[in-house]
C-alpha cells in the first residue's frame, strides 16, 4: 500500500459549459469516461482530505483545463476553491494499493 491518498475529479455542468463555448465540433468533455487519478498526501478523515485538496485544488484545475483547453487566455479567472467545486465532482480514496513489482516512474523516468 503505497502512503497516498487519490482524486479523481469528473466535470460538472459549469466546465461544460465553458468547455462548449470553446469547441465548435459539439463534442464536450463526458464526466463518466475515464478521469485523471490524482494522488495526493494520506489523510485520516474527510475533512482532512478537503483541507489537503483546498491547498492544491489549483494545480488540478490548471490541469482540467489544459486537458480540455491549452489557451490559459481562454481560462476562467479569479478560480477559487468555491469555483473548484461547483465545476467538479470529487471523489476521495483514502487507499492506494500498488500491485506492480516495480518502481513508480514519472514522464521524465525519475523514481
């Protein structure tokens, strides 16, 4: 069991919205596909969870968007925490297991 804790963040109706404005092939972003898995520290309790993710929500959101949109002109301004989660559901998981007998690797290789 690795010492991290997951998010998986799924769009809600605001991001799309602001996903359709963008794109003028209809096709938008679809919250029951496959999401991002983000690992973050481990926590005890839900409300430990939400204080970790009020202290990085940014770096995901950033990361929302760039998936959809790669304009940061284009991007919502003033995104807060409170906008974080109206445009998102969040899914916490306290338990990450690693099955891989191998080492973790970043896109750069490091581990």
């Amino acid at each position: 069991m690795l010492n991290r804790g997951a998010i998986i963040v799924r769009p809600k109706q605001p991001f799309l919205d602001w996903a359709a404005q963008l794109d003028v092939t209809g096709h938008l972003p679809n919250p029951n596909d496959e999401q991002t898995v983000y690992l973050i520290p481990e926590y005890d309790d839900d409300i430990e969870a939400v204080r970790i993710l009020s202290e990085g929500y940014d770096v995901i959101f950033e990361a929302e968007l760039e998936g959809w949109h790669t304009r940061q002109s284009d991007w919502p301004k003033n995104r807060t925490f409170a906008m974080f989660r109206e445009w998102f559901d969040i899914e916490f998981h306290s338990v990450v297991e690693d099955l891989c007998e191998y080492a973790i690797e970043d896109d750069e290789g490091e581990a």
